[in-house]
C-alpha cells in the first residue's frame, strides 16, 4: 500500500515539474536553439517577416517611445499614436532624424471611448500598417477605496478597451489583405496572480493575457502572428510612485535596453514573453511558489517598495 501511494506521487511530483519547466523553458529554449543554431544572417529580419509598417500607441513616453525607436533601427517606418500632440512631435523628430524612415502621429485620447478608434482607423486608413504594438496603459498604484468613478472608467477604457478594439481592427485588416503581420500586447507580470493596492491595474492585464492567448489560435490560421509581451518592472513614469524602482538594476531594466530585447525577441517570432532575460529568471522563481503565496507577496511590495505606505 505504502509503495502504490510512493509511486503515484512520484509520477504527481515528476508530472507537475515537467508542467512547470515546459512553461518557464520553452521561450527561453526557442531563443537559444534560434540564436546557436544556423547562421542569424540568413534568418529574415523584422521588415522581411512582418512588413514595413508599424503602428505603437502609448509611444509618447517610455516602452511605447523606446520600443519605436528600436522597430525604426530595423528599417521600419512607425506610426506614433498617443495623447500628447507635443510630445509626440518630439519622437517623431528624433526617429525621423536618427534612423531615417517614415514617421506618422496620430492623438488619440483612449479615454474617449469609440471616438479615438473611428479616428485612428481614418489616419491609418492608406497606409499598409502591418504590425501593431499595443502598448497604451493607465496604471492605478493604491486602495481602490480610493479610486473615483472617473479614473476606474479611464483605466478600463484604456487597458481593456484599447487592446480589444485595436485588435479587431487589425486583425480584420491583416485578414482581408491576405497580409502575414504581426500584433504584440503589452501585458505585465502582474497578469500572473491579483495585486492588492494595483487592483484594477493587475486585473487589466490578467484580461490581456486571457485575451491574447486565444486571439493567437484564431490568428494563426490566417498567418498573422500575435505576441503576449508581459514586461515586469522597467524604469519608466508609471512606476514613478517608487524611487527605488525608477534607480533601475539588474532586474529593472531601462526602458531602452527592455525595448531592445524585446523587438529582438518578436524579430525571433516568440509568441508568449516577459521580453527580457532576467524577467524570464524572475518570473521562473516566482511562479514556484502558489499564487496566494504571491499575492501576499506583492502586498507586501507596496509596504516596503512604494515612496508612501498606501491606505486600505
């Protein structure tokens, strides 16, 4: 009896390990075999796989600013959609200036709900945009007692609504065009397990990874690759609520060196990422441990991390 009870939790352990290691190596794997084996000069680049155009929204500052920065490295011309018309003048300057390639911007206030799409898809309507980078995110460091109706409503329409619509409007794009493209959605390690005091924010990305995840199967059948990009910390405003965070280190990269990894990685065809190594490291020993231990643990990040103790 005590030797049949052995066994079977022996082949449980054995199961529940090969499910944890295919989860966290299989990325990883895929990076290492693309970049050991063969020669990189034969493998196509960016613009050969997914086309000439991208479109970044939220690429006024931070991941959404470095990351255009970098597809504008690899030859490729970049529509820059955000808020702010004076900060997205800037950006277009410096990548027009420094990579020599095609800028467009376009304001867009996601907060306004089905204006801001009706008026993207007419500013991209003549250009042959075939990757999408869905960067756009509002963050809420806090109680939700202390959120208002407004910013609750905002944050939704921005985190949720935002990678849904543009989404569909690409992915029926790319399908009726026959066009092989690409849409990445920026996630965040937060999608992992709940995050008190980052409530809704946490919840906002658990729907884009659930999202994401499926809109790949439907995708695929059309040759269109999606990406579910989930970043941990990198140093950019919305962490700003955290000195120690916005010092940056080893696991918290700046957005530059995140954004580089990361357009590397999508140039790889990685499907599912935190786009960074060392998020890779830190994603691996933390999801060891149960998600209710987890979310004890990002309580607790808020006590110690953030520049003030957040009321409940």
């Amino acid at each position: 009896m005590l030797g049949a009870l052995s066994t079977f939790l022996s082949i449980v352990g054995f199961y529940a390990l090969a499910c944890y290691l295919y989860e966290q190596l299989r990325t990883p794997y895929r990076l290492l075999r693309l970049r050991l084996a063969g020669n990189p000069k034969e493998r196509p680049s960016l613009k050969e796989r997914f086309g000439s155009w991208a479109a970044i929204t939220g690429s006024s500052d931070g991941i959404g600013k470095a990351y255009a920065k970098e597809l504008a490295r690899e030859g490729i011309n970049v529509v820059l959609i955000a808020r702010n018309e004076e900060k997205l003048k800037t950006v277009a300057e410096e990548i027009a200036t420094d990579c020599k390639v095609q800028t467009k911007i376009v304001v867009a206030d996601f907060t306004h709900g089905a204006k801001a799409y009706e008026h993207i898809e007419r500013e991209l309507a003549d250009l042959p945009v075939t990757i999408l980078v869905n960067n756009v995110g509002l963050g809420l460091p806090g109680a939700f007692s202390k959120c208002s109706q407004e910013q609750t409503q905002q944050l939704v329409e921005t985190n949720v609504m935002a990678v849904s619509q543009l989404s569909r409007y690409f992915l029926q794009r790319l399908r009726a065009s026959k066009t092989k493209g690409a849409i990445v959605n920026v996630s965040s390690g937060t999608e992992l397990q709940p995050v008190p005091y980052a409530a809704l924010y946490a919840a906002s990305k658990a729907y884009t990874r659930s999202f994401t995840l499926a809109l790949q199967w439907e995708a695929a059948q059309y040759g269109i690759h999606v990406q579910l990009l989930s970043p941990n910390f990198v140093v950019t405003k919305i962490n700003n609520y955290s000195k120690r965070i916005m010092q940056g280190g080893l696991l918290i990269p700046t957005a530059e060196t995140y954004a580089r990894s990361a357009v590397a990685q999508l140039r790889d065809g990685v499907d599912e990422t935190p786009g960074y190594i060392w998020h890779h490291v830190q994603n691996a020993v933390m999801t060891a441990f149960p998600w209710r231990l987890r979310l004890t643990l990002a309580q607790l990040f808020f006590t110690v991390m953030a520049d003030k103790k957040k009321d409940t």
